[in-house]
C-alpha cells in the first residue's frame, strides 16, 4: 500500500482570496487600533493581499492581473496620506543608495463623507525604474470592508 501526502490546493481567487482578505483585515484591524493609526493593504490576482501600501514600475510589466491592484485602508482616514507619502520618501531614498525603480508623489486628497457618503483617499504618484519605464497612476482608496464577524 503506497501512501501520500495531502497537500491542498491553493487558489488566488474565489473563497481562498476571501478568506485570506478577511484574516488580513481582522489582524489588521486588531493592529490599526493598538499600535498604529492606519494601515494599509495592498492586493492584486498574483500576490493576494499584503499588508502595508506597496506599488512598483516593474509591477505593470509582469502581467495585467497586477496592474488591477485594490488598496483600502483600516483605522484612521487622515493619516493614509501620510503613509503612502512617507512610502513614496522611502522609495526614493532606496533608488538613491542603489535600487532600480523609484516613486514620486503628485498628490493626495482625502474626501470625507458627506451625509453617508463614502470617505476615500485619491493618491497619483509616478512610478519609473532605470530601464525607462514611467507610469503615472492615480488610485482611489476606500476604507477595507469588514466581516460581519467583527466589531
């Protein structure tokens, strides 16, 4: 009798995504609150989703599941401007000692909600590596959706 190893099947979408995005946003909602004022998550069909704000050039050369990248945020609204600024610093510092792709803000505006309404961030940054590619992007970014198990 020969015997086997399991091992599950792993998928990037349908249930498997979900479940991971709700562990994701739980951690980091518990997180958020505790010690930090808000976090962001970054996700896309290759990578799933990654805590903390992350984009690159090289990204949107790959294939086109990245460049529908989703970005929401956990805790407090005023301060996610700051943190993709302080993101897009730390690229620049990074490409500057060596690194090959490199982050320059354009702007962030934060729209509060109005009646109901919404609140989101609207951040464009340009994105470019040394091998000439430049990318300028502009991405909404709502508040994650949290489960019906949290509270």
């Amino acid at each position: 009798m020969t015997c086997c190893v399991i091992t599950p099947e792993i998928k990037t979408s349908g249930v498997y995504m979900k479940t991971l995005l709700l562990l994701a946003l739980f951690s980091t909602s518990l997180l958020a609150q505790a010690k930090y004022d808000v976090l962001i998550i970054t996700s896309d069909n290759t990578f799933g989703p990654v805590i903390g704000f992350t984009d690159s050039s090289f990204n949107y050369k790959e294939n086109d599941s990245v460049k529908e990248r989703k970005f929401c945020y956990s805790g407090n609204i005023s301060k996610v401007c700051k943190k993709i600024e302080d993101f897009a610093y730390n690229m620049s510092m990074e490409y500057g000692q060596g690194n090959h792709d490199n982050m320059k803000m354009i702007s962030c505006e934060t729209t509060y909600g109005d009646h109901g309404s919404d609140e989101f961030v609207t951040a464009s940054y340009e994105l470019s590596d040394d091998y000439g590619s430049e990318f300028t992007v502009t991405r909404k970014i709502s508040a994650c959706t949290k489960s019906r198990f949290s509270k």
